[in-house]
C-alpha cells in the first residue's frame, strides 16, 4: 500500500477552552464569519489526499447541530462522534468509528478543531515524510525562544538547553491500528498522554517531528483568535 491511498482524518473537537474564559468553547468562536472549527473541517476536507474527517464532539454540546445544514456540502466529512473523557479518549472512539470505513494499516492525521490555518504543503510534507517511516510523526516547531526553568514562587532556576526541543503541534499521523493500541495501552496504564506521539512513545516508539509553517498555530487565548484572523486573510490573499 502507498500512503496516499489510506489517509484519514480526525479532529478531536470536545474541548471546552477554559482558558479562553469564555462561555462559548473556542472551537465555534467566528473568524472571517464562521466557527473555528468550520475553517479547520473545511482545510482537512479539501485536501485531495485526506479520503475522509470525523468530528468528535463532547455529548453535552449543544453547538454543533448549527452545522449541520452546512456540512452537506463537505463530501469527505463522515460524520460526528462521541468524544470522551479526555482527548486520548476522544481520538480512541474516533479510531473506533473509523474503523467501519478504513483499515488498521491505512493512516490517520489526528488535528486539533482550533489550528485552521494549517497549510496543504505541510500536510504534503507530513505525508512524505512520515509515508516512508513506520514510527509515524507530526507537524512541529523548533524552539527559537530561551527557555527558562522556574520554581513555584517564580524564581528562575535553569536555562534549558533548547537543542533538539521542539513544540509539538499536529496533524500527528500514524498507522492506525498501531495508534488504537499505543492508546489503549496508555489508558490501561495510566500514562499520561498529551498527545498523540505520547502515546506511541509510551508503547516504545520514536514518532519522527516534521517541522512546519510558524502560521499552524492554536488557538488558546482570546489574542490568537485576532491572529488566527490576520493569518487567514493573508493565506486566501496568497492563494
């Protein structure tokens, strides 16, 4: 099999952005007019490698049924499903629910809902680089910023060496059934899982960073979503 001939999506979306401090979760606050979380379906969507998205949706979400008139228009988007208790879970039942259209060897890019400004040449880099590699990767960024350590009154207590560090972003792409039980596995043994590639290196694995457009950023705080604006306008400027 060729990687681009099995390559699937999920956007993990059940969040509920505390940090925004906001009563709306960040993933449906407007940029450009439409929710964040459209912007990003939408990217995924209309990347002619990506063969189909799931959406995973916290049960208690009362946003999304707004979108539903709007998604008819997305072929590739395969529906919603249940997000869990944490993003390990929710990425774990979305595994599942793809597991009725793809198979455990075919690939699956898991993307946070709030990163819409995602570029298709890093997706295309994503794939080349990780299609010839079976550890699987993501999208990152190396640190350019000193780092420093600090104590819990705020004292600083190091300067890390910021050789080979870098800040994870996604999509983070793997063989899917090598993902399902790198995350079962986790979760039975309580370990903590950040992020997809946790749960790989947890099982022993060394997932390969690809890095990527410094424009891939997510959306956290109420500034980005002016940045995340700025950003778009920019891309469909270029496009």
């Amino acid at each position: 099999m060729t990687v681009a001939n099995g390559i699937w999506a999920l956007i993990p979306a059940g969040g509920q952005g505390l940090r925004m401090l906001a009563s709306t979760p960040k993933q449906y606050h407007p940029i450009l007019g439409r929710p964040v979380l459209l912007h990003t379906l939408e990217r995924l969507c209309a990347h002619p490698r990506i063969r189909g998205v799931l959406v995973g949706v916290s049960e208690h979400d009362h946003h999304w049924q707004a979108f539903i008139p709007i998604l008819v228009r997305l072929p590739k988007y395969l529906g919603k499903y249940t997000g869990g208790e944490t993003r390990a879970h929710t990425v774990l039942n979305g595994l599942k629910e793809l597991a009725k259209h793809a198979k455990p060897d075919e690939w699956v890019m898991v993307h946070d809902a709030v990163r819409p400004c995602v570029r298709h040449a890093d997706l295309d880099k994503l794939i080349v680089a990780v299609g010839a590699d079976e550890e699987g990767g993501l999208l990152a960024l190396p640190v350019s910023d000193t780092v420093k350590r600090a104590d819990m009154e705020g004292r600083i207590i190091a300067t890390v060496e910021r050789a080979g560090l870098w800040r994870a972003a996604t999509p983070q792409m793997f063989r899917i059934g090598k993902l399902r039980n790198a995350l079962e596995a986790g979760l039975k043994h309580g370990d903590k899982i950040t992020d997809e590639a946790s749960a790989i290196e947890a099982a022993g694995g060394h997932p390969r960073v690809v890095a990527c457009h410094g424009d891939n950023i997510k959306i956290t705080v109420a500034e980005d979503l002016y940045l995340a604006e700025l950003i778009l306008k920019h891309q469909q400027g270029n496009a």
